[in-house]
C-alpha cells in the first residue's frame, strides 16, 4: 500500500497549528547572500517517504527526519544491535525497517478504520476530534510518533545489554502510522482542531520562563571567547565528529556567533560540559563559567540516557560541572582526550592554586 504525502496549505492552516506541526521537524529554511548564510523558521516534518519491499510487497513509510538522521548516528557508529549482540549496518538493519514500515501501515489504516466509523464532521463530535488531537499531543504520557531509536534494555545500567528486535520496531512503526493518519486528519480539517492548539500554545507560553530572553546577547557580543583562533580551530577538530552534518553550524557557535537552530550532541551532558572545564583550567577558554553555563545551554541539547527525545542542558548541573568539577565522566567516558588539552584532577587543582599563592 502505498501512503501519499500530507497535504496541506500553509499559508492558510491557523498558526497555532501549523507552528507545532513545524516543531517536530528538524530542518530550517536558508538563504545565502555573499556567502552568509541565514537561517529561518523550521520547515514541516515528513518530507521523506521510506519504501521498502519484501518478498515483492511494497510497504511506504513515513519517519520524522529528527529520529531517523539520529537512527543514522547511531547506527553509523555501530551503536545497534540485535539481540543476539551483533552489531547492525546498513544492510542488515533493512529487515528491521521492513517490520517498522509493516507495522506503520497497519497503524494507518487501523486508525483510518476507528475514525471512520464514525462521522467527524457532526457537532456533537467534540469528543472525536479531541481524540485525535490527543493523539499527535500526548500531554504527559510519551509521545507515540514512531521513534526508531528505541531498545530493549536499561539505559541506566551501562552492564545490561541494549538492543533492538523487529517486534520493537513493528510497534514503533504501529505508533507512526496511527500518528501520521491524526495528522492527515488534522491537515484535512484544521479548523475542527484550532481551539484544541490554541490552548496548548497559551499554555506554553505561560510557561516558558522569563529569564530566556534576557539571554540573547546583543549581535556585536560574541556569546563564548576563547585564546585564540586556533583553540577554535583546534577544539572544533575535536568535536565535529559528534555533529554530523552540523560541523559548519558548530564552527559558528565556537567563534561565539548566535545560531537559529539548537545543536544536538549525542550522549550524556557530563561529557560535553567537561571539555570546556579542562579548556577552562588549561587557560584556552576565557569566560566565566557563568557565562559559558548560559552559552551551552542555549545553544545545545543533548540525548539523555533513558530518554529518547533530546534533552535541554540542566543549568544547575552544568555550572556545578564547570565550577566545581562535580558529576564529571570516568577516565574510559571522557572524549576530546588530546595532549593539548590535559586533565587534571581535584587535588592537582588545589595544588597549582596553592603554587601560585607562593609566588
């Protein structure tokens, strides 16, 4: 069965609705002008349909592009297994997304058989279309839109195995399609949905914490500064492998320029934030550690162990890291290890202060 692209009119879909919509993509509309390049609002999801074939069965699919380029780390990094503990690549994960594209059809077309049965446009049907509100806006349950970078296993126990199956991927596939088909509803018949997202966007704003805009720095501010260019150059050599695609978009951040677009980095807070301590006590960064505290956390996420979505930089954790050094990885998790950069420990701080006072 092959599924269509959403369809829809942007310019006339009530804001609400098309700014959330827009929210679970991960892509930005540009411009180039003499060789700047302008980011702009995101772009909508689903711009990609996946099909994938089986014993000449072809099954289309839909996958947001924020899961799938992160399936595509992972998976490039031989971070996946199956449950035998063999480590997938490209070609053997193919049965996988075939189980998630099955599973995604048959999501599609078992919420297309719920809805329809009974007739959505009457008035008395509120409740109906809450339900497929509810669907795309899980509220505080998880969101079920068909995340394949899901595992079998516990996060929070480095020693237990983490692996995938293809039921795991069936289900999550099952999730998608039920998730695409709320939204192909939603497109359909924005109106009978505006209230329900206008809600939800008073709400947020409610919500979001004042001190964010006394954040954004004046344009001729650089938001981090550090020796000199070659610490840049140098310190950008060392991440970028954490930032595919984005390399350029981390250059920019490291030359203290404000981005559009927020950074992902693909593990634990812990290890990031370290890096820039060690570049902190060997003299090559220059803020204070309030300063690149409130840089970190508004220009990076980061994927958090036992979560799937990305996660914001917890401000309190990253200054205790900074500033004193607690909750840092282990020697075998820290990245960035280069002669140029050395750690040094607690009481070989306190020794070198101590030094100094002499002198």
């Amino acid at each position: 069965m092959k599924i269509e692209h959403l369809k829809y009119n942007s310019s006339t879909l009530p804001k609400s609705i098309y700014k959330y919509f827009c929210s679970l993509g991960n892509q930005r509309s540009f411009s180039v002008v003499n060789g700047k390049t302008t980011y702009y609002d995101l772009l909508p999801p689903f711009n990609r349909s996946f099909l994938f074939i089986e014993n000449g069965t072809e099954y289309s699919c839909f996958i947001l592009e924020k899961y799938y380029e992160l399936f595509k780390i992972y998976l490039s990094r031989g971070e996946i297994k199956d449950e035998k503990g063999n480590v997938l690549n490209e070609k053997t994960i193919y049965e996988f997304l075939v189980d998630y594209a099955k599973g995604f059809n048959k999501g599609y077309n078992d919420f297309k058989d719920t809805i329809s049965k009974t007739d959505l446009f009457e008035k008395s049907n509120t409740d109906l279309a809450y339900k497929i509100f509810e669907r795309v806006y899980p509220s505080f349950t998880r969101a079920k839109d068909g995340n394949i970078t899901v595992t079998k296993g516990d996060f929070h126990n480095k020693k237990l195995k983490q692996y995938i199956t293809k039921e795991l991927f069936y289900e999550a596939g099952y999730e998608g399609g039920e998730f695409f088909k709320a939204w192909e509803l939603i497109l359909k018949s924005p109106l009978l949905f505006k209230s329900f997202f206008d809600e939800i966007t008073t709400l947020r704003k409610a919500l979001t914490p004042q001190t964010d805009t006394k954040r954004k720095p004046k344009s001729n501010v650089k938001l981090i500064t550090f020796k000199n260019s070659e610490t840049i150059e140098k310190i950008h050599t060392e991440l970028k492998g954490f930032f595919p695609k984005k390399e350029d978009e981390l250059l920019k951040a490291l030359q203290g320029e404000e981005l559009t677009e927020i950074l992902l980095f693909p593990h634990n807070q812990n290890k990031f934030v370290e890096v820039f301590r060690r570049l902190k006590y060997n003299g090559f960064l220059l803020n204070t550690d309030t300063e690149t505290k409130n840089w970190i956390c508004s220009t990076f996420q980061f994927i958090k162990n036992g979560f799937t979505e990305p996660q914001p930089f917890n401000e309190r954790s990253v200054w205790d890291n900074l500033n004193k050094g607690k909750g840092e990885p282990t020697r075998k998790e820290r990245i960035c290890i280069t002669d140029w950069l050395q750690y040094k420990s607690l009481s070989q701080l306190r020794r070198e202060t101590e030094n100094e006072k002499l002198l």
